[in-house]
C-alpha cells in the first residue's frame, strides 16, 4: 500500500499562506526544493501555478541569476550509480495564458527575422504534456531524467515487460512512463492516491508490488517516447484562430494523464539560433491554464463498499464547474483522511482538476465534524477498521460485495455481454447470489424475473459462448477476484503450477517464484482456501480454458519455436493473433508485443507496413511470413 508522507506543518503553513515575502533567501530556496520533492513523488503540496508565479516568481524577483532558476527540477532518485544522459533533458518553460503563449510566438518570430526566415510560413506543433515519469531510452538503457544531466539506470522496467508506446521501438530518445487512465481508475485508484505515485513505484529496484507488474504485463503502463506522440499542427494564424480548440483538443488525443499542452516550433534553424537555457529549450513552451480549482461546500459523505468489503467515501458537492466540467462528486480517498482532515457535512474545500484527471480533494478550508459510518451502507454488518481504511468483514452476506463480485467476474473473463452493473442489481434482488447461480438460470425462470422473451434468450446465449469461447486459465483464475492476485499474478503463477494444483500450494511453493513475496504468499494461501468450493462448482461447468505452458514444459527443445521470442503483426489468416500467441506459448515461446534486439522472429500477417518490416531487419531480427511460420511445425 502507499502512504502519504506528510509534509512538516512549518511547511505546510508558508504553503497556506502563500507569502514568501515573509521568507529569507534561504527560506524560500529551500521551500522550494521541498515543494519539488513532494510534486515528485506525486503528493503535492502547491498547485504549478503558485509554485510559479507566487514562490519562483519572487526569487526571480529578488535574484534574477540565482542558481536555482536554472536548474531542471530533479525526479525522485533511485538506488544506482547516476550516468550522463546521451543528451540533456531540460524542464520545459510553461505559460497560463494565451498571451503568454503569444509573447511566446514573438520571440520565436524574432529569432525568424534574425535568420531572414519567413516567419508566418513556419509550422508549429503541439502535443499531450504528459503527466507522467520522465525517462530517456537510448536503445541500450533507460535512464531517468535525474537532474537533466545524469540519471540512474532503470533497464530493469523494460526485462520486468514495459512496452513502448506508438510503434514499439527502442532508442526513441526522452519520453515518460505512464499508466492509462481507465485502467488506473478501475484498478489501481484504491491502492495509489494518484498515477504519479503509481509511476515511481514501477521503477521501484525490490519488492514490485503485484499491482505494478500487472499493469506491466497488461500493457497499461508504457513508457511513451516524446516522438511519438499524437500531434497537431499549423501555422501561427492557425494557433491564434484556433486556440481553444487545440489546447481542449490534442490532451485528449491520448488516455493518459496531461497536465498540458506543448507548443514547439519545427525549423531547425530557428531550433539552434533560440537555443536554450540551463533550465529549457527556447523553441518550445507548455501551456498548462487546463489546472483549474474551484471553493466548493460538502453536502454530504456517502460510504460505498467496493468488491473487497472496503467502505470508500465520496464526498457529494455542490455543482460547479471545473476544467469545462459539471462536478458533483469526489473521492475523499480513505475515511482516516475524512478523519483527519475534517470532511463533514458543510466543510469548504478547495478542488483541483487538471485537464482530464478525476477531481481531488486539495486542502480542506473549514472542517466541520465527519460521520464516520459505523455499520456497512449496504448490509449493516458493524465496520472494522484495517490500517487507514474501513472495511465490512461480512462478504457472503453483503449485497455490494456480492454485485460487485459478480460484475467482476464477468468483466474479466471479457467475452460475454449484458451481464451488467443493473442486470446483476436485478438478478441479486431475486435471491441469485453467486455466479454458479448465474449459470444455472433457464429462460423460463428469467422471464419469471422480469426479463423480456428476447432479453432472456440473448442473456443465456451469452452465459454458454462464455464457456464456449477460449479465454486463458490465467485470466479465468483471475476472474475470482483473489486478494493480491491481479491477472499478472495470476499467469505468473500458472507458469509454476497447473490450474487445479494451486489450491494445494504450500507458502514454500508460492514464495519462490519471482515476485511473490512472504506477505503476497500468505494472502494466496488463505483466500484461494475461500474461493476453493466456488471455484471447482464454477470450472467444473465446461469452461474452454487455454492452458498456461508450464516452464518445465518451455525448456523442453521439442517444439521448434521453444525458447524464442516472437511478435505476430498484421492480419493473420490461421487463426486470430491472440489465438496464435496463445498456441505460441503452449509452444514454449515467448511472446512480446513490441519488436526489440531481443526478438527472434517477427511473423507478418497482412498489411503489415514496409517500414515495420526493415525496422525489424535492421535490429538483426529474422522476419518471416505467416506460411513459413506455420510450415516449421510441418
């Protein structure tokens, strides 16, 4: 779990007061440097536009050559020996307002008329600022951005299974680690405060918590190279008519957090003639007024009990509207933080929203008492606190725990439709409680529910091509929602043991596969006891599972493609690509999505793109059709 470090209270109150006249040199230096480290590792304690404009803005002021404006704010460190970066990775100089972007604009023309350039025949391009972790790949090692000049190497990510975002390769130079949003929300919002701190915990050297490694393995997270993000470009009429539309338009090109948008010229002419400072580049610049806050009253507290018996509460607002959006609602986190920060009815809190990141509490202006809930919102069982959170310890009971389970379930086997959030409201109201009741309905009885003639039919035709249908036994496993078990788990797992084995594993068993650790192996042994009975009731209806290759099975040098590394791409006629990668691994392959100087074999379906191809030759990797794939098995 990651925990907040909270900051001192001395420098959480020069924050609230925001008066860094009040402050020596030395004071407000090192206010500074803290606030930095905290934005960080992703608790921060100022918003950028008062880091800016209200604390740097009054060094500036004071000592316009002070060393501290032109040194790139460095990311959090890792265990490592630092090296230098193969080329410099600046901070990049941010404006909040289209002026400052049109001040921008004539320096640029300024620098166009130096070189006799014509200057309205420029192009510009603008993309997502990632809000993410910084880092450079070379081809050879990633390293983080360190202080722009030296970083640590962080390889390690890409061995764990990070995939590069765009076309998949290697060596794109300065880019960021980042974590879809959706898939943060959904899985990772009740463990991490927020995707920044999840970020830093990918890089982490020991103990990868099984949250990150999922998200690895599921492709989630990416580092994404600067060159390849989606953009948009024109002239600087264009910029100016269109404004608006840009800066609402290109953040949402991409499902990751921005907290921005970066404008930057092409020529690069006009690159080397503006140069750069010690601290960024001259020819490119931020626009980040998509941060928004808002003062916003609390009207109530409403708990929720999730799929784990956590009680999680939402702070219910007053309407307003924030980043071009109607709010109403936000995460308060954990109720020790209702607790402690006095989130009550009628508290004043200050909001943020940055561009399409879900609203956060900031600070709480005036507290009133909180009602912490002493019983379940959707039992009654009386609560039990756990570390900062509280949970309802009645899960065969609980009608939140059991929907969201049953939702759950059928999410992530991920082939069967209708069996949504207010189809299992209705069916749980009529006494189903388990998805082997599920699968034990007739349509007689579902009409008898309420369901209509069609309805019914569609409902049971989807329940039988969900065991009709192939899926992986990793992610049928993970489809029981084991605590510690996300489907990462769950396949690392599966490359140890068969599906039915698991349930007789000792601790000993668990803990010696690579990123079980004694607590993680503890929590298996104790919740695959609970699933055990539900689990055999459920497979033994006739699930069409794909079996995990064992690695036992993978050493063995049978099979011609044992031990090699294999990306599919393009259309494949034998079968789809996620069949043939499934066939693939039974084979004792492995199977990547992005070729890399590690890639044995690339197997080209149809349309699949020239440039693809040399790539691949280029790297030395041997590039073959999908017939001569097929015809090593003859």
């Amino acid at each position: 779990m990651n925990k907040n470090h909270t900051p001192p209270e001395a420098i959480l109150k020069i924050a609230a007061e925001a008066r860094p006249d009040r402050l020596s040199d030395d004071e407000l230096v090192e206010f500074l440097k803290v606030c930095n480290e905290y934005y960080r590792r992703g608790e921060p304690i100022l918003l950028d536009a008062v880091y800016d404009f209200v604390f740097l803005e009054e060094l500036r002021r004071r000592h316009p050559d002070h060393p501290y404006l032109e040194t790139v704010e460095p990311e959090k460190a890792f265990v490592g020996k630092t090296v230098a970066l193969p080329e410099m990775m600046l901070s990049t100089e941010k404006a909040y307002s289209k002026e400052g972007i049109e001040k921008w604009l004539q320096r640029v023309e300024k620098a166009a008329q130096e070189l006799g350039i014509d200057f309205e025949g420029l192009r510009f391009r603008a993309t997502p600022k990632l809000d993410g972790f910084a880092a450079y790949d070379d081809g050879k090692m990633l390293y983080t951005r360190g202080d722009g000049r030296k970083g640590t190497d962080i390889s390690r990510v890409f061995e764990r299974g990070l995939v590069v975002a765009g076309d998949g390769r290697r060596g794109q130079g300065a880019g960021e680690i980042v974590v879809n949003q959706r898939y943060f929300a959904t899985h990772l919002a009740d463990y991490f405060e927020n995707a920044r701190n999840f970020q830093a915990s990918i890089i982490k050297e020991k103990d990868l918590e099984e949250h990150a490694l999922a998200t690895i393995q599921n492709h989630a997270a990416v580092f994404f190279p600067f060159a390849q993000l989606p953009d948009w470009q024109g002239s600087v009429k264009e910029i100016l008519e269109q404004f608006e539309t840009i800066v609402h338009a290109v953040p949402a090109k991409v499902e990751y957090d921005v907290d921005g948008v970066i404008f930057e010229v092409t020529d690069v002419r006009i690159r080397q003639h503006m140069g750069a400072t010690r601290h960024h580049h001259r020819w490119q610049i931020a626009y980040k007024n998509n941060i928004e806050t808002a003062v916003v009253k609390v009207l109530r507290v409403t708990p929720q009990t999730s799929r784990s018996g956590r009680v999680n509460p939402v702070a219910e607002l007053e309407p307003t509207k924030l980043s071009g959006a109607m709010i109403s609602r936000a995460t308060a986190h954990h109720y020790k933080m209702v607790k402690e920060m006095g989130i009550g009815e009628d508290a004043v809190i200050e909001l943020i929203r940055s561009g399409l990141v879900i609203p956060k509490i900031e600070r709480v202006i005036v507290p009133q008492p909180p009602q912490i809930p002493e019983t379940c919102p959707s039992c009654g069982t009386a609560l039990i606190w756990d570390s900062d959170y509280l949970y309802c310890p009645n899960p065969v009971q609980c009608p939140a725990q059991i929907e969201n389970t049953i939702e759950h379930f059928f999410r992530t086997l991920g082939n069967i439709d209708g069996f949504g959030e207010k189809t299992i409201e209705k069916l749980h109201a009529a006494g189903i409680h388990s998805v082997y009741q599920i699968y034990q309905l007739d349509r007689q009885y579902l009409q008898q529910l309420g369901f209509g003639e069609k309805t019914s039919q569609n409902l049971l035709d989807q329940l039988a091509r969900s065991r009709r249908d192939s899926i992986e036994d990793w992610r049928f496993l993970g489809a029981f929602g084991i605590y510690r078990m996300g489907l990462g788990n769950c396949e690392r797992l599966l490359r140890h043991f068969p599906l039915l084995a698991i349930f007789d594993l000792t601790l000993d068993d668990i803990v010696s596969i690579e990123g079980f650790a004694q607590k993680t192996g503890e929590a298996v042994i104790a919740n695959l006891a609970k699933i055990k009975n539900d689990f055999m009731r459920i497979h033994a209806l006739g699930f069409n599972l794909a079996r995990t290759p064992l690695r036992s099975e993978q050493a063995q040098p049978a099979s011609p493609i044992a031990g090699k590394t294999i990306v599919f791409t393009g259309t494949m006629t034998h079968g789809s690509r996620e069949e043939m990668t499934r066939e693939a691994k039974r084979l004792g392959a492995k199977v990547a999505s992005a070729v890399s100087g590690k890639t044995d074999f690339l197997v080209t379906g149809e349309d699949v793109g020239a440039a693809k191809i040399s790539a691949a030759a280029a790297k030395g990797v041997k590039v073959i059709s999908e017939v001569e794939y097929l015809a090593m098995f003859d």
